[in-house]
C-alpha cells in the first residue's frame, strides 16, 4: 500500500495531502472529490503491474480482495483523530486565564473534574490517565495539542469533554462561559467556536453509542461521524483564519490523514461489516 507520508497517502483513494486542489483528505463533505477516485481491487492490481510493483502475498488467499481489508477504528480514531479534539479542548481549558493564573493551576483544577467526573461513573476507566501531566497535553513533538492515553481511555473521556464543552459555551455557577479576550482575532467567532466545539464532541459521543448499540444502526453510525469530522474541520479552519502558514501547526483542532481513514470507515467499511465494534482492535489486542 501506498506510504502514508506520500502526498497520495491513501490506499482506498486519491485524496491528496496538498493544500489546493479537490481532494484534498480533510474535505469531510460526503460529495468530495476524492470520493470520485475510490480504488477499485481490479484498478490497485493495474497499478501494481504498471508500476513493477509487487501485489501483496496475502493476496495468494482465495477470495481476498482490496476492499475486505478494515479500517480500525481504535487507531484511526481512538489513538488518533479523536485525541487531536480532547488534546484540543484540554489545551483550551487549562491556558485560559480568565479561570487559572497559570496552565499548572488550570491542569491541577481539570484533574480534580476528571476525578469528579470519573467518580460519579464508575463504569468509566482512566486509571491510567489521572492525574494528568503536562506532557500528555502538549509535546515538542508534535507539537499541536493532542492528549497522549491508552485507546480506551481516550475513548470513556468523550462524554466529560461533551460536559466540559458544554461547560465552555454556558458556563456555571462557579465560572463564566469561555471568552476570547476582546483584542483576539477569534473574538468575532466566539459563537461559532463554542457552538461548533460542542457539536463535535456531540458527534463523537453519537459515534461511539451508536457503535454499541442493539441493532446497530448505519446511517446512524455515519451521520455522527460526518458530524465530528465536519465539526473538527470547522474549527480548524476557525483558528487558522488569517495565521500565517508556518504558525499554524502549533494550533489546536489539528487534523492529519488518520481522520480523512474514518469517512472512508463509515462510508466504505460499515456496508461490508456492520459496526466498527466488530473489526477493531480492542478484542485482539486482549
């Protein structure tokens, strides 16, 4: 398969990392123009001829195509784009000082929400995560925020980050709804980014409920998905709105190509073999 550090880095398409054009991986719209270069198994094995390339062995098995590999939605998501977003949301909570005089007082004041949280629902695991560090936050490398956890524990702290988004955009007895100060280029989009922000953690917490539910329910399925990955590229673009190109990296709401895996997952993975529960990781990897 192709690398993933090429700029045509997919193996289900021909979306592209380039910055112009109509495939670009991080149009998240159901009609983007890398849904019209989907990679049929007859046109990889073309490829492969054109180009001297050797396919595969696995292919040697009777009956396996392109199509039946799976997208694994633990890390593609879990221990991808989704701790992108909660990475994001935490950078916000802690740097703001509207709340905290310092990030150590912010982080010291999130852990003790988390423990709240995760006391008051005991079925959620983050022992591994509390308390939290300032490296699991923001790293040299990557340098962007992105939380650094175990799959599942990025995974159960979803819904605190739907409760902490909700938190940001109404505030509550003890604090007021998150502002951006009045000098800041973001001050006109304080709406947007408070609405936006909480309908991507509602989409993500969709996502995963609709994952374990009996019956499971494509079109359900995909809808929240669109609803994440649509709501991260609204906020992404937010931030980066009038920054120049070599200050943006360091932005939060990052996107990479893990995210542009989860439409193909929802759109491609899910007629073949039902809820990603089924075809993830977490099973094997016990």
């Amino acid at each position: 398969f192709r690398w993933f550090t090429s700029d045509r880095f997919c193996w289900l398409c021909d979306a592209t990392q380039a910055t112009v054009g109509d495939r670009h991986y991080a149009d998240f719209r159901p009609e983007a123009g890398h849904r019209r270069s989907l990679i049929t198994h007859e046109a990889y094995f073309g490829a492969c001829a054109a180009d001297g390339t050797q396919p595969s062995s696995m292919f040697k098995v009777p009956g396996l195509r392109l199509e039946h590999f799976a997208i694994d939605s633990m890390h593609a998501g879990d221990l991808g784009s989704f701790q992108d977003a909660i990475g994001s949301i935490f950078w916000l909570e802690i740097s703001n000082k509207e709340w905290y005089r310092n990030k150590n007082e912010g982080l010291a004041q999130l852990n003790k929400d988390l423990q709240s949280y995760y006391s008051a629902n005991a079925g959620r695991k983050m022992s591994k995560l509390t308390p939290l560090v300032m490296g699991q936050i923001m790293t040299k490398d990557p340098g962007y925020p992105f939380l650094k956890s175990k799959a599942a524990e990025s995974r159960h702290v979803a819904e605190f980050c739907l409760v902490l988004a909700q938190r940001h955009r109404h505030g509550d007895g003890q604090r007021a709804a998150y502002r951006f100060r009045p000098s800041s280029r973001l001050a006109i989009s304080q709406n947007e980014h408070l609405d936006t922000l909480v309908s991507m953690f509602e989409g993500l917490v969709s996502y995963h409920q609709t994952c374990g539910a009996t019956p499971f329910v494509e079109q359900s399925c995909r809808a929240a998905m669109y609803k994440y990955l649509q709501s991260l590229d609204r906020l992404n673009k937010l931030w980066r709105r009038d920054v120049p190109a070599e200050d943006r990296q360091k932005l939060p709401f990052h996107i990479r190509p893990k995210a542009h895996m989860l439409q193909h997952m929802v759109e491609d993975k899910l007629p073949l073999f039902g809820s990603p529960a089924r075809f993830w990781c977490y099973r094997d990897e016990d």
